[in-house]
C-alpha cells in the first residue's frame, strides 16, 4: 500500500478500505493519458519559470521511460499504489529522484483524473467515428449493389408496400449517420482542458493554463476551475450516444434474425457469424445478432449508472466520480465490440433476392397501387381505396393474389380497369414509381448524398 498523502496519517488504511478506495484496478488504462497529461503540465511549468528546464529534461525523460518500459512489459502496473496516478508519480521518483517530486506542483489528482478522463474520451470519441465509418461503407455497398433487390416493406411487421432492400438499408445508413454525426458534436463541444483547475479553486503560482490546453490538443481552457474538477457531462453524453448507437444496433440486429429465420430467409449469415445448437444438428443460429440486441441493455445500464452517480453530488470533487470509470470502460468496450462485429457480419452474409421478391409479391404489398391506379383515371382515394378494399377480400377467399385476378373481376368492381392494371401493380412499377425524394424509385440521390457524407467523416 503506497499512499501520496500519508504525512497527515498516523495509522494504516484498513485492508478492506484500501481495496474499496482504490482505482487502480481500473484506471490504469488512463497510463497513456496519465503521462500525456503530465508531459504537458511540466512543460508549462518550466515555460513558466517555475521548473528548471533540467528538472523538466529529467521528468520528460523520467516518463518517456515508464511508457516506453510499461508497452514492452518490463514495468508492471503494481496494484499496490491506490491509483495510476500515484504509480507513474511514485516510479518517476523512483527512477530520477528529486525531480519527480516537482511534478506536481500547482496540480491536483482533481485536474489530472478530469484532464485524462477527458483526453481518454476523446480518443475513444474518435475510434467509434472510424468504426461508424466502417459500418457506414458496407452498410453503402449494400445499398449500391441492391437498389433492383425488391423485398416487400413492412409496417406493423406485415407487408406494407414494396421497397429496395437498398431503400430499407439506407434508412439504417441515416440512423448510423446520424450516430457519426452526435459523436462529431460531443468531440467539439468537449474539447476543453481542465488542467490548472487544482484541487477546485486554481493554484498559486502562475500556471498558463492556455498554453497546457494547446499543448493537449484541447481548443482552450475551461472557465471555471470548479467546473473543470467536477464536470462529467461529456461521460454521459458519450454513453448517451453509445446508448443510441445500440439502440440503432439492435434494431438491425432484429431485422436480421428475422430475415434469417426458416419462415423468411431474406438473408444467410456466414457460416463464421453464426453458432449451432449441442443437440439439434440441424441448427444454425443468429448468437451474434441476438447478442447485440441483447448486450444494448447494458450500455442502457451504464446511462442510468451514470446518471444517477452524478445527480447529488455537491461541488466540487467527490469520490463518487471514481465511479464514472468503470462504466463508461465497459459501455466503450461493448459497443465498439458490437459495432465491428455487426459490420463483420453485414459483410459476410448473403442475400436471398429471389426469396424476397417472392415474398414482395404476397400479402397484398400491391394494394395501394392498385387505388392508385383509379385515382389516376379519376376516382377519388377514398373510394378506390374501398374498392381494392373488396377486390382483396375476394382475392383472400379465393387464396389468390391481386395479379391473378382476371379483368372481368377488376371491371366487376370498377369499368375504369383496363389491361394496363397488370403492369401497374407489378413488382417492378410499384417501386419504381414512387420517385418522391428519399423513397425507393430515388435510391441514385440518396445512394450520392450516403457516400458525400461518408467521404467527408
Ligand atoms: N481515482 C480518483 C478518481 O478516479 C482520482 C482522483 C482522486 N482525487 C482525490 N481527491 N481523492 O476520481
């Protein structure tokens, strides 16, 4: 038990305290942070005056070591400091001695865990954007060689009207844009630097806090120290927007074990995405899908988590916050998991067209073409909407569809239905008619406007 503050103490932290206190366990993924972040401030510090630039040349120094020797497994991350920050600290010291008792000066574990947390965040805001972009591009590609692949679209999970499977994979393509876009926001609006907030109320000596934010890549430094020590609102918009990135995943997710069930087959996951069954032979099961669907609860679970940590803690540090660590490592770890994984197997799996624009040919998808087609000879909607109304009833009872009905049924219920209707309720009219900005006969400018934006994320 290696402890910065000990001086004030006369005994022991009890053993059951110290385990329940540490962060170590944890937090030593923020090493890389941890070091950035003091490379900086002691950069600062000497510019400043208030370090030689012997002591900061010792200290760079000191912690290039420790990154260096901590990638190549010579250092051991021991769990016998409380936190990552007292390990790299206390190394340091070990390893170049007085010099590294200077580094922190005018700074507090308050700044250096909000300074690491958030220069942690942002990578990880920037690796999900690559993994959305991932996503993006096959979900794109999809779209591109399927825009003649009809398949009926669904409301209520019944046919509805006839679509593209690119038109039903574009939606998903504006869903993830979307997701790419929040995360794009989130990089700008928490690109502020903490460092130099102290404890809570600043520091003494004449930090130039712009100049670490510079150095850190931040775009300024925050404007209230107290802020600074205790703001976590970028954790929670984070998992906010992992939280909708799932939401979106396992929507997908549904669809696909949908379409992959023995009753649909609209598509055939690779033989490497999917799982079979101990006993049933004949299985061959969705896992990853289902997984996903399943795994957004717990992403769900870290936005609630989170949230209620933050919601009564006074200003300004408290140790609540400690808590904010493990639940958003786990929300990024799980959702980046299953962002490459449903790209993966996106990518691998095979569409069956021919099964879906059989399935697009029944259950009536049709129908509203058909009133269509007597309000183009006159009728008004609601009437012909009635009329197609009865001819599917007969169609029902007689367990054919529309397209087989002769013409002296049509004109039994309407003497406007020439020979023309057979064309006009195909598969191929219905969608290609509908030419409305972002419906399935407009796939070539949306299909343009998709990679646009693609090219520019
Ligand atoms: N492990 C702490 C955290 O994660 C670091 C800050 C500790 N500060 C303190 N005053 N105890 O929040």
């Amino acid at each position: 038990m290696a402890q910065l503050w000990g001086g004030r103490f006369t005994r022991e932290t009890d053993k059951l305290v110290y385990a329940f206190n540490q962060s170590i366990a944890f937090d030593r993924r923020l090493l890389a942070q941890d070091i950035r972040g003091s490379r900086a401030h002691v950069r600062m510090l000497a510019r400043q005056g208030i370090l030689t630039e012997t002591e900061r040349d010792q200290i760079l120094e000191g912690l290039d070591g420790i990154e260096r020797d901590a990638a190549s497994g010579k250092l051991l991350i021991s769990e016998s400091y409380e936190d990552v920050h007292s390990f790299v600290e206390a190394v340091l010291t070990e390893r170049i001695g007085e010099a590294g008792k200077k580094l922190h000066t005018g700074r507090s574990r308050n700044d250096q865990v909000a300074v690491d947390m958030r220069l942690y965040i942002r990578d990880e805001l920037d690796a999900v954007r690559g993994l959305l972009k991932e996503l993006l591009g096959t979900i794109l590609s999809i779209m591109e060689e399927n825009t003649e692949t009809f398949m009926p679209g669904f409301t209520h999970l019944q046919k509805a009207q006839p679509v593209t499977l690119a038109h039903h994979m574009g939606a998903y393509f504006e869903m993830f844009r979307r997701d790419a876009e929040h995360i794009a926001s989130l990089r700008i609006r928490m690109n502020v630097c903490p460092l130099g907030s102290g404890a809570l109320a600043g520091t003494t000596y004449p930090l130039d806090r712009e100049y670490s934010a510079r150095l850190l890549g931040f775009d300024r430094a925050c404007d209230n120290s107290m802020d600074g020590v205790s703001d976590r609102d970028y954790v929670i918009e984070f998992i906010s927007c992992l939280s909708v990135i799932m939401m979106h995943l396992s929507r997908l997710s549904e669809e696909i074990i949908i379409w992959n069930s023995n009753e649909y087959r609209f598509i055939e996951l690779d033989d490497t995405y999917a799982t079979g069954s101990s006993i049933m032979p004949q299985k061959k099961n969705p896992d990853i899908a289902e997984l996903i669907r399943g795994k957004t609860g717990r992403v769900y679970g870290a936005m609630t988590q989170i949230l209620t940590v933050m919601k009564g803690i006074p200003l300004a540090y408290n140790k609540d916050m400690q808590e904010d660590k493990e639940v958003v490592f786990d929300a990024i770890d799980t959702a980046k998991g299953c962002l490459r994984l449903m790209e993966g197997q996106l990518s691998s799996a095979r569409w069956n067209a021919p099964r879906m624009a059989e399935s697009a040919c029944q259950g009536y998808a049709n129908a509203t073409d058909a009133a269509d087609y007597l309000v183009g000879k006159g009728m008004p909607f609601r009437d012909a909407h009635t009329v197609i109304g009865r001819l599917v009833l007969s169609c029902i009872a007689a367990g054919c569809k529309l397209d087989d009905l002769p013409l002296a049924s049509w004109k039994a219920e309407s003497p406007l239905f020439e020979e023309d209707i057979y064309e006009a309720i195909s598969l191929k009219a219905c969608v290609e008619r509908r030419m409305t900005k972002g419906a399935p006969g407009d796939m070539e400018n949306e299909i343009r406007s998709s990679r646009d934006f693609l090219a520019s994320l």
